[in-house]
C-alpha cells in the first residue's frame, strides 16, 4: 500500500508570491489533515476533510492559506501572498476512520522557505 | 484547547541504555496518545499508541505508559540502537475532536 505523498518536497520562495503545497493521501482514506511545524515548535494543526468536505478548519492561520480537495482525493494547500512567517514543514496525514480509533499517517512534508 | 508538553527536547544516551521521553496535557477529555518517531528527510511514523483505558503498553522494546490523574505519559525505549536516533513526538486527541496536539519534539541522539 502507497503511503501519503507530498509535491514539492521543498520550496524556496520570495515574500509576497504564491504557492500551491499537494498531498495525496494513502488510496480510500476519507479523512484528510494538514499540519505545520515551524522551526523548533510543536507540530500544528491547520484543518481536516472529510473527502472533499472541511471537517475542521479551525487552525488556518489567515484568509491567505486556502486549502481544497476536489473529488475528495488529493488536496492542496495554496498561500497567497506568502509571508516570512508562513516558513516551515507542512505535513499533510490521511486515516480511514473518523473518530477515537483515528490512526493518522503522515507524509514527509513540504518545507517551505521563505525569504 | 489542549496543550501538550514534551520534554526533555534533546536527549543523548550511550547505546544500550534506555531512553525516558516526558510529555503532559491539560485537557482531561484527551482519551488516545500516540508517539511518532520522525527520521530525517521523512514524515513522522506512528510507533506506539496508548489508549485512555490502559495504563501501559509494550512493543518490543518500547513502551508507553499513562497516568491519566496526573494527565502525563511516558515513552520508555530500552537497549537503545543508533537506529533509534530520530525526533519523537508525542501528542494527544480527545473524543471530541479529529485533530492531534503534538509536544514541540524531542531529537534522541544514541551515541555508538
């Protein structure tokens, strides 16, 4: 079984342009995270689908963060205009089952720099 | 919300000894806490989970142990190999909700 993708693995770009993260998460899991850690911090949740429905959007940052899953299979994550502060790794995890029993799988994230 | 806190942040062991990471939550509706080990270049891998409803639970050399009065929990990693070394995260989830809240990470080192 493939595990979670992620597209690019890294990405260098200047303050106030745009980019678009991509995540393809493990075949038939429903349920889709991103996440974030900057430098030395905690890993921080951004938001959850359930297929192409957002379940949670409670930890997006700002109006400059847009995240979509079309046809509830891959998703991606676009910021415009970047910011400095907006430098880190963005996970994205997938799981099959909603709820108290939720193992999430992880990809190997998108570092995103910043200059 | 949930905080969760990790400690220590680095850790150093000789190999063959064990290796005790620390972490604490607030919020006493947390019911599940899974560690994921995260080596370089790659995501985080889930390597043990613990459930509210157990106090420990062991896989080889690893194990995890909760107290859920004093809202701790603990992974204990014994005969420590060089392959070990990585960055651990700990985190927790209620039944409440779908999102983990992860500690800030802690980089084992395990010297040959």
């Amino acid at each position: 079984e493939a595990g979670v993708t992620q597209f690019p693995s890294h990405s260098v770009i200047e303050k106030g342009q745009t980019v678009t993260l991509r995540c393809d998460p493990i075949s038939g899991h429903d349920n889709l995270y991103w996440y974030r850690r900057v430098m030395g911090k905690e890993i921080k949740f951004l938001l959850h689908f359930v297929k192409e429905s957002k379940q949670d959007e409670s930890g997006m940052p700002n109006n400059r963060f847009l995240a979509e899953r079309t046809g509830g299979t891959y998703s991606t994550l676009k910021v415009q205009p970047a910011e400095l502060e907006d430098s880190g790794v963005y996970f994205c995890a997938s799981s099959r089952i909603q709820g108290a029993l939720d193992t999430q799988y992880f990809g190997p994230g998108t570092r995103l720099t910043v200059l | 919300g949930e905080n969760v806190e990790q400690h220590p942040s680095t850790l150093s062991v000789q190999e063959g000894d064990s290796a005790v990471i620390k972490c604490t939550y607030s919020d006493s509706a947390s019911n599940y806490f899974p560690w994921y080990k995260q080596e370089l270049g790659k995501g985080p891998q889930l390597i043990i989970d613990i459930r509210s409803n157990v106090g420990e639970k062991k896989d080889q050399r690893i194990a995890v142990t909760l107290n859920k009065t004093a809202k701790h929990f603990s992974l204990h990693i014994t005969e420590t190999q060089p392959e070990d070394s990585a960055v651990y995260f700990c985190a927790a989830k209620s039944n409440t909700g779908n999102q983990f809240y992860f500690g800030t990470g802690t980089s084992l080192t395990v010297i040959p």
